[in-house]
C-alpha cells in the first residue's frame, strides 16, 4: 500500500480511502465485513462515511454498522484514519441540519455514540452553510478538538473561495482549520481543476475525490449494459451523462481494451496520478470491486494515453488557466 500526508499535516493516509455508501446496504452484511477486513490486510487505513449513509434503512446506519466492525476488535478501530460528516438533515426539525455550532457539536455526539468510538479522526463539513459564519464554525470545531473528540476538520463540495475564507478566519483563531477538501473528481467532471485544486494547494489542504468513476460510468458502461450487467450505469448520474458522453465513452473503453486494462481500473489511475490528488474514495459493492482498485494502484499511464484521455474528456476551458493567471 502507497500513504501519503493528508494535506499540511503528519497523519499518513493510505493513497485510496475505503468509501463506505454502499456497505451494509448495495453489498450484504457478510460480504461488507469482508471488504473491510481485506481492504484493511492489504493496508487500507482511510475509512470515510456519513451521519446520513445508510438512510435506505435509516439514517445513521451506515455509522452503526461501522460501530459494529469496529467492535470486533483486532485493533480495527485503533489501525484506522476514520471520517465522518456534519450537515445534512437527520430529522425534519430545524436545528437538525447545517453548521451552526449547535448541530455540529449534536452530530458529532451522535456519530461517536453510533461509532462506538471515542473520537473522529477526520470530521468534515458534508457542504457549505452559507448561514453559518466561520468564527461559529470554527468555535464549535475548536471545542470538539479541545475535548478530544475531533482530531482534524475536513471540507466537502465546497469552492475554492470557502477554502480560503475558512483558512484565513482559521488563522485568525490560531487553529489548523480545513486539512481536506472531498469534491467529485473524475475524467468527466474536472470543474475542480480551475479554482478548488489551485486554492487546495495553497491553503496545504489535500483533495480527497469522490465518485472517481462517475457513479460507474467509467468502469466499463457500454459493456455492461450490452451484458445486461449493469447496476448503478443504469441510474442516477452515469444514466444521464451517458446520453451526452455516448461517443467519448465507446472510445475510452476500446482505448482501455487496447491497454489490456479494465476501465474502472484506468479512470482509478488517472485521478490518482493528478496533482493535489490524495485519494480517491472507492465505494466497492464486491471483493473484485475491491481488487480492481489495487490493481489501478499499480497502473502507470504514459503521457501518450494522458493525451488521448484529455482529448476524449478535456479538461474545463480545454485546460486553460483559471482567472488568476490572466491578471497583472
């Protein structure tokens, strides 16, 4: 397994985090123990989750299920870097949501309480709340950190200019602030390289890439709908991108054919070779799922293939510089 510090800090990661959406819920309980028994022997020491993961059952079931592997023993707690989230709504009542300093010091209570841990390694920001100001943000944070039960704050699906609004407030308090960012992250959705990764690199925050196959539509699509193999390609925003992404997709899959490399596996190794990337958060259903993974881990493109993939996904304003560049 690679590891690699999370942003500006000390705290090795390993280079892919174990995403936990589909556990417990899309894969069944005795294969999910397996995923995260395996994933943990091959060195996988990055658990991300969510209060609200699991809502399908109900919300916070994915944290009890966590909570329940944990409680095994054999030091699974204790060998894992573990990641959760504040702000989405657990409940229909108002102060159930958002990041004012009383939700966020609430859900963090209910998470350890759901973990059956004692404290959150990485606690992140699920969005930003436009109604919350930072010095509210960062008092709540700043206790839960005093207490013990926060080790360091991440961000999710923010801008590149919250990044900085967080940092420079952060600073102001004399507190370490945002150590990583989580954005949606592949070859058919590079918004992020204008202004999140630039600002990320700045501010020593490490990116970490969700959905890094587009929800599965990078891992072979057209394939697996001419199989009839097709699960979460058939849904949501594979379904939808693959209308538009039709023709770029049949060439990225017989590129791929041509290398002798599944696709899932290529679109793993591109994001984990771009800059400012820490990991990618893989959601596998499967143990091959899982496998696929490492072998991405092993996969170096050369610059030939780099350059067919920005020809078939290019990059947002055909990678030209974000505004920064063009002042003087």
């Amino acid at each position: 397994m690679q590891y690699t510090y999370l942003g500006r800090t000390a705290l090795k990661v390993s280079r892919l985090c174990l995403g936990t959406l589909n556990l417990g819920v899309r894969a069944s309980d005795e294969e999910s123990h397996a995923i995260l028994d395996t994933a943990l022997d091959r060195g996988v020491n990055f658990i991300d989750t969510a209060n609200q993961y699991g809502w399908q059952k109900h919300k916070g079931y994915t944290e009890e299920f966590l909570g329940g592997w944990f409680a095994r023993g054999g030091g699974r707690r204790e060998k894992v870097v573990l990641g959760t989230k504040v702000f989405n709504p657990m409940t229909d009542w108002p102060n159930d949501s958002g990041l004012s300093a009383r939700h966020i010091i609430a859900s963090c209570e209910d998470s350890l309480r759901r973990l059956g841990t004692d404290w959150i390694d990485l606690f992140q920001m699920h969005h930003i709340d436009r109604h919350a100001p930072w010095d509210e943000v960062w008092q709540a944070m700043e206790t839960l950190t005093r207490q013990g039960k926060v080790r360091y704050t991440g961000s999710s699906n923010f801008a590149g200019w919250h990044i900085a609004e967080a940092q420079e407030t952060a600073a102001r308090r004399h507190f370490l602030g945002i150590v990583s960012e989580q954005s949606v992250y592949n070859l058919v959705t590079r918004h992020v390289e204008l202004e999140l990764i630039p600002a990320a690199q700045r501010y020593g925050v490490g990116v970490l890439a969700w959905s890094p196959l587009h929800g599965g539509l990078l891992s072979g699509a057209l394939r697996k709908l001419a199989e009839g193999t097709a699960m979460k390609t058939a849904q949501g925003r594979a379904a939808q991108a693959l209308e538009v992404h039709r023709d770029a997709i049949a060439a990225y899959e017989k590129l791929c054919e041509g290398l002798g490399a599944d696709p899932a596996e290529v679109g793993l190794a591109w994001v984990m070779g771009r800059p400012g990337i820490t990991a990618p958060v893989i959601g596998p259903r499967s143990l091959d799922q899982l496998e696929g993974a490492f072998k991405a881990m092993e996969l170096t493109l050369s610059d030939e293939v780099l350059a067919e993939l920005d020809r078939l996904f290019p990059p947002i304003g055909n990678g030209g510089p974000g505004p920064e560049a063009w002042a003087w």
